[in-house]
C-alpha cells in the first residue's frame, strides 16, 4: 500500500477482553443492531457530493447554494472566497459547508468571526436552519474545547482571548465581511493569517473593493503562493486593478479559490424592485441658509464645508451640531462669524422639508419602513419628529451592543412601523419581512446603496420592494442623483456589475471622487460637468459590458 | 440506508429500552419515557439531580414524536434524517450498543453445544483532500477460525438473546479473543493492499503542489524574519493537517456469538458459494 498513515483501534478489544474476563455488562441484541445500524445510516460512502441536504429537509435550498457549497468542498477543498452579491445567501453557502464537514466528521471544533452585531444570527442560523450548536463568545471563556463559537473578530484579538485562541487547532475557521482583511498590515489580518486552521471559508460581496492587491492578500490567507509571491504578482500583474478582469490568466487563478454568483445567474424569479426619486424642495429660508452655507465654504473651504453642506440637506440638528464642533475648536477659524451668523440661522429654520416629507409618506399606511441616514443626528431628530406625528420607530447603528440590535430587530418586525437606520447598521441585519425603504440621505457610493437595499431585497422577501430616494432640488443632492445615480441606471437594475466596473475603472472609492468633485470645483457648472463625466465614464464602461455578455 | 424505517427505528429503540408505548399510528408515537432514559435524553440534570438529593420519585415525561412528514405541524417533535433527536439518539447507541455476548435461541432437549464468533463491526474512514467511510460486519469463527464479511446479515434471520438457552454449553475459544482481533485486522489490512488508493495519490500529490507554492511564497524570506518563518512552518502543518492522506480503522461495535454448528455451518457455507 503507498504511503498512508494507519491508525488502528487499540481500545476496544482490551475493553472488551476485560469485560469477557469480569463478567461486565453486556448490551442486548436489539440494542447491538440498532447501534450497527445507526453507524451504518451516519456514514458517507461516497468522497463526493453533498450530504447535508438530505439532513436539513426543512430548508429549501436554491441551486446556486448548493453548487457552491459543491465547489468548496470538492474542488476547493475546504478553502475559499465566497463572493456572491448581497442577498444570495452567503450564510447559507457557509452553513452547508461547515455542515457537509461535519457530518463527515472533518470538523469538530470551529471559529466563526463575523461583525459583533451579527454574532447572534449567526448562532441562530446554525442552529435553526442547520441543526449546529453554536455558541456565542461571552463571559466564560469556551475556547479551549471542542465546539463550534462564533465571536466577533475584535474579542477575538482582545488578549487574553487572543493567546489562547491561536493556541487553538481549528479545523474551520470563517470570516464574515472579510473585504474588512484586505489589508496586510493591520493587526486583523496578522491575526487571521496566523490562527491553526484547516478549512477556512472568507465571506465578502466586495472581494475586489480597492487595490489589486486585496485580492492577493485575501487569497495569500487560503493558499499561500497561488497568486506567486509579493514581489511577482506586482511584478506581473502591476497595481491596476484593471488586470483582474482584463489578465485571462489572474482571473482563471482567482476562480480556483472564490464563488461568486450574481442576482442574473441565480435563474431566481426575484420580487421587482420599484424605485422611486422623491423630489423634495426646500422652504426659502432653508434654501436661503443652504445658499449661505455654500458662500461661506466656497469662500474659505475646510475640511468638512461639504460635509456642513450635506449635512443641511439632511437635517438642521446635524449641520447645527458639526458646525458648533467646529467653533468649539480653540483655533482660528477662518469665517467663524459667517459661521456663528449661519447658526442663529439654522436655529430659526422650519422643521426639515424631508421630514414633512416623511410624514406625508408613512402615515396613512401600516406598512412597515426603514429610513436610511447618514447621520446620527438625524437618526435622533426623526425618531422625535415621527412620535410627534404618533408614528412608532426604533433606532438602529452600528454601535450598539448585540443584545440591543437583536432586541431592536425584533421590536421592528413585531411592534413598531419604523426603523431608523444609519449606515453601519446596514450590515448583515436581514429584515426581509419589511419591504419599503426611504433613503433620507443618498450615500455617495452606488455600493453602499446596494448594501443598503440588499437587506430587505433578498432571497425570502415576498413582496415587491419600493425604494424611495429623497433629493432636495436645488442642492448638491439634485446634481448627485441627476448626474450620477439616474445616468448611472442605478435603480432600473440591480447593481450586479458595478462593483467590477468601478474596479475596473479604478474608482475605488466614489464617495471619495464625488466629494473631491464638489470642493474643487469653483463653479456649479464646474461641478456639473465633471460629475457628468464620471457617470458617462461608468455608464460607457456599463454598456461595453452589457455587449460583451 | 440502514434505516429505511425510521418510525420502526425510533419504536425499537424506546422497546428496547423497556419505555411503554402509548401510542405507535400513522407516523406518530408517544412514550412513556422511564427514568433512565429521561435523564438520558430530555437534558435536564437538574430536575434529576433535586429528584434524588430529595429521595423523592421521578416523573419521567411522556414524549411524541412525529416520523410522517404530513403531519409534522401536529403536537409532538418532528423527527427526521437530520433531526438532532435521532442524532442524539445515535449517540447514546454508540455506548450502548457497543459490547455484547449474545447466545443463539435453541429449543432442545439434549445437551447441545454452541460455537463463539467474535463479531466485529468496523468501520474504515479513508481521509485525504475527501473523505469516506465504508463499513465492513466482520465474523471471526473462533474454533476453525473462517471469516466471513457482511455477518450482520447473517444474524438478522437468527433468534437471539442475552441468555444462554437450557440445555446449551459454549465451546471454550481455540482462538483467543485478541488474537481473533489481530486476525480480523490483519484481514482489513489485506484488503487495504488490494484496493485502489488513486484517492490518497491525489491528495499526496495536491498536498505537493501546495508546498511547493507555500515554498514558493517564502522563498525571499530570510532568518531576519522569525514571525514569518514560524507563520511557514504553521502553514505547512495546517496543509498536512489538511491533505495527508490517513486510513482510520474503528470499531464500532463487537462481541461473542455463540450460534448452534447448524447455523454456523451454513453461514459458512454460504460465504464460499
């Protein structure tokens, strides 16, 4: 026989013989053949497919799912990227992975890292929907035994959790948002990179955000060497990012160790996505004040003036309180009488016409809404303003405690019409049981929109989802949705591609684009025509890739 | 599969485990646990550990289970394939079902000799890039020593029980049990040469080419580094961990069969045709 490693039972006939010798306890026939048969049923003959499936009968698996999970584990064995687009069940890809493995008994013990606000569903998911016990992280530490945890990747790396944790031998360890690692130097990804694992899944709808060499970092943790080493792949394949999808070569390497299915590929009757602009105008004061504001920035332009502008168009509390901030500060301020003269202003100012707008929208209805904000002031200003108008809302972001995000989730599916959210509350939260959402404020960045929309327009909503997208005339906001989101098609389509076009673009930021356009530009019309440019640009780049497929 | 029946499954395994039926119909059953078995299965130490220090009586629950599909939103717990009831049920099979001495039932009047078998089920993983089991029911005759394979199948037609049947005497072993252990391993040993490993090929050979790419990665690496030479040398153990190609042979479970020379002679002969 080649070289394979023999490992024989040593411990059942000395425990038998000696119970033969001391007249020990015997079991019953009956008992002897259902154990035979019970290991009989629980083992896999075959190397191939999946078993897991026919475990989970109470879960419909959709093809693409399964397919996935196939690929990993046959062709990837165990190690790689999970890239689907928002809403195609990355989750589930995973859990049936990590089930397939176990079932075989490949994994016993495994590390789940996913966002602190997702570590609950997490832990649910495994267990309703694949029958895994899971355990969250808290105060008693269960590292050292043989389990399945799922943790955020900040307790995780948190001594004294950290030494522990990498004296761990894992046979699966999984990364949720894993875009989030892309970055070699940081302290994340040192950690990940140096956890004892066999199987390793990473999940990201944005496996190509920024640089070229994300992708060569995140892959260097699966598989070292597949991309070649540092100095090769920037040798090779350069810093432009246009060489992922224009190199043959790279992109058939990628595919070796990354899944990605778009919404189009699914074959999936997806539920329509209605879209609509809202347009907004402002009362004159407040078109007054705006105008005020874009003087004094333009006049003496700091850091954050665009941020004051964008802010006003959201609301008067989170210009108000950016502006105080900035006054406070124990410096020169350039204008700081413009600025303290705008205040008195903003004081005096109506109730925002968005949140009139608001108002109008949602209150001869029961359904249920989720408003997206930039802004935390915002966030806190219509929380008020709607229970003015009797209208129940719970507050969502980023910062809260798991227990309260679950608990917010749960008030908002069973009890209150509205959740408020800003935007790092938009991550992994599914809340596909509400199936309209009003973008207050527009994000710059095409991506996080989608992120954003894919929370409730995703495998299991029902309904058609209606999106409304508010824009106030007359405002950088008018030139935003003009000139970017409805030349771009934004909202006609489902993103899909975009990410890949701006990659290949090279805009890897387009917040960052969008902002650079306002403060350079000395003129509207300056403004104009170089938004229109970048939308022409991509929505050339759209079409190009339309005809190729 | 070796439980095409579930609800017949889930029926001898409560009987078995002296639990009452209470009602067995159209996919349903419900029992009347006992104490032993609600410790074991109903996961509430606590109840039973005040229960004892009290010195009062247990009230072991009565449970239902749902096997028919169709009716799974009725009151009881659905079990199925993957249900982690069944699961955990196997699990309390893998201790209790594992050792055993079991006599053929033989209805005489005469003395009458029976003939030990040591009985073992094994069970063969094969790991590499994949993985696989594969069971093999293995009956070692411990007076002449013939070997059959699949001898499950085998005592399924007999009657069998715990006890020795009047009349009866068990021949003493000529082959000891470790020695009748060593001959059956030896005998999957043997059938391990003879099969074909392309599996353990693959992986040996897979298990190269990701070295030689993790070499690779490193190649620039030089002892200025130690972090990074350790991180290697993980990386390296983590790919052996992953690929090295490992047959595991395990019992599952075994015993001593002591079945009349009729029964044995024609389960041998059997196994020459």
């Amino acid at each position: 026989m080649m070289n394979i490693q023999l490992n024989r039972d040593q411990e059942f006939i000395e425990e038998f013989n000696s119970r033969i010798e001391n007249e020990g306890s015997f079991s019953s026939w009956q008992l002897f053949r259902m154990s035979y048969r019970s290991a009989v049923a629980t083992t896999t003959p075959e190397f191939k497919g999946l078993t897991a499936p026919k475990r989970l009968p109470h879960v419909t698996f959709l093809q693409h799912q399964l397919e996935c999970a196939q690929q990993v584990v046959e062709e990837m064995n165990g190690r790689g990227i999970l890239a689907d687009e928002v809403g195609l069940g990355k989750t589930i890809e995973a859990g049936l992975i990590l089930k397939e493995y176990m079932i075989r008994g490949l994994v016993k013990k495994a590390l789940i890292l996913v966002p602190a606000s997702l570590v609950n569903q997490w832990v649910n998911e495994l267990s309703q929907k694949f029958y895994i016990p899971a355990l969250s992280q808290r105060r008693r530490p269960v590292w050292d035994q043989q389990n399945i945890v799922v943790t955020s990747i900040d307790t995780a790396k948190r001594p004294p959790h950290r030494d522990i944790i990498l004296e761990q031998e894992y046979d699966f360890v999984l990364i949720d948002e894993a875009h989030k690692l892309k970055n070699h130097k940081t302290k994340n990804y040192e950690f990940v990179r140096s956890l004892k694992k066999k199987y390793c899944l990473l999940l990201t709808a944005t496996p190509v955000q920024n640089k070229l060499i994300d992708i060569f970092n995140l892959v260097s943790i699966l598989k070292p060497g597949h991309l070649g080493n540092y100095e090769e792949f920037t040798k090779q394949f350069g810093k432009d990012r246009n060489n992922l999808f224009n190199d043959a070569h790279l992109k058939q390497l990628i595919q070796k160790v990354m899944v990605r299915n778009r919404r189009e590929d699914t074959g999936i009757d997806w539920t329509k996505r209605n879209v609509e602009t809202v347009w907004i105008d402002f009362t004159d004061d407040e078109q007054q004040t705006y105008e005020e504001l874009t003087r004094i920035s333009t006049e003496s332009p700091n850091f954050s003036s665009i941020t004051y502008t964008r802010e006003l168009c959201s609301s008067r509390e989170a210009c108000y309180l950016s502006i105080k901030k900035l006054l406070n500060q124990d410096r020169e301020i350039a204008n700081r009488l413009d600025y303290e003269n705008l205040m008195k202003q903003i004081e005096q100012l109506p109730h925002h016409a968005k949140a009139l707008k608001i108002i109008e929208l949602i209150k001869d209805t029961d359904e249920k809404f989720i408003i997206f904000t930039e802004y935390r002031a915002t966030q806190l200003y219509l929380q008020w303003y709607l229970q003015q108008h009797g209208i129940s809302s719970v507050p969502f972001r980023g910062g809260f405690k798991r227990g309260k995000k679950d608990w917010m989730r749960q008030l908002f599916q069973d009890k209150v019409q509205v959740l408020i959210a800003t935007e790092a509350g938009g991550e992994g939260i599914n809340l596909q049981f509400c199936n309209n959402m009003i973008n207050y404020d527009l994000p710059w960045n095409p991506m996080r929109l989608e992120q954003r929309i894919g929370r409730i327009h995703r495998y299991g909503q029902e309904y058609d989802v209606n999106i409304y997208n508010f824009a106030i005339k007359n405002t950088m906001e008018e030139h935003v949705m003009n000139l970017l989101y409805e030349k771009i098609k934004l909202f006609e389509r489902v993103v899909g591609n975009l990410d890949a076009i701006l990659s290949e673009l090279e805009i890897g930021d387009v917040e960052k684009e969008i902002e650079t356009i306002f403060k350079e530009s000395s003129t509207d019309g300056e403004v104009k025509i170089k938004l229109e440019n970048l939308s022409s640009v991509i929505s050339y780049a759209q079409e190009q890739q339309a005809e190729e497929a | 599969m070796a439980l095409e029946n579930l609800h017949d499954f889930l029926t001898d395994y409560f009987t078995a485990n002296q639990c009452d039926i209470i009602e067995n119909y159209n996919g349903k059953l419900s029992i009347q646990l006992t104490d032993k078995m609600d410790e074991l299965l109903m996961n509430r130490p606590f109840y039973w550990q005040y229960v004892k220090t009290l010195g009062y009586p247990g009230e072991p629950m009565k449970v239902s289970f749902i096997t028919n599909p169709n009716r799974r939103d009725e009151e009881g717990e659905w079990v199925h394939f993957g249900s982690p009831r069944l699961h955990q049920i196997f699990n309390t099979l893998i201790s209790q079902g594992k050792f055993t001495k079991i006599f053929e039932r033989v209805t005489t009047e005469l003395r009458t000799p029976l003939v030990p078998w040591l009985v073992l089920n094994i069970r063969i993983s094969y790991t590499g890039k994949h993985k696989k089991d594969e069971i093999k029911s293995m009956g070692l005759q411990l007076i002449n020593g013939a070997m059959i394979t699949q001898i499950m199948d085998e005592l399924e037609v007999l009657s069998l029980q715990s006890s020795i049947p009047d009349f009866c005497y068990t021949i003493t072993p000529l082959i000891r049990l470790k020695s009748g252990y060593q001959r059956i391993i030896q005998y999957i040993e043997n059938y391990l040469q003879d099969i074909d490993h392309t599996w353990a090929q693959e992986s040996w050979h897979h298990l190269e080419e990701e070295q030689k790419l993790l070499e690779h990665f490193y190649e620039n690496v030089n002892d200025d580094h130690p972090d990074l030479i350790s991180r290697k040398d993980q990386e390296l153990i983590d790919l052996k961990n992953r690929f090295k190609p490992q047959i595991n042979i395990e019992v599952v479970n075994g015993g001593i069969f002591y079945l009349s020379h009729a029964s044995s002679i024609r389960i041998i002969n059997e196994h020459l045709q």
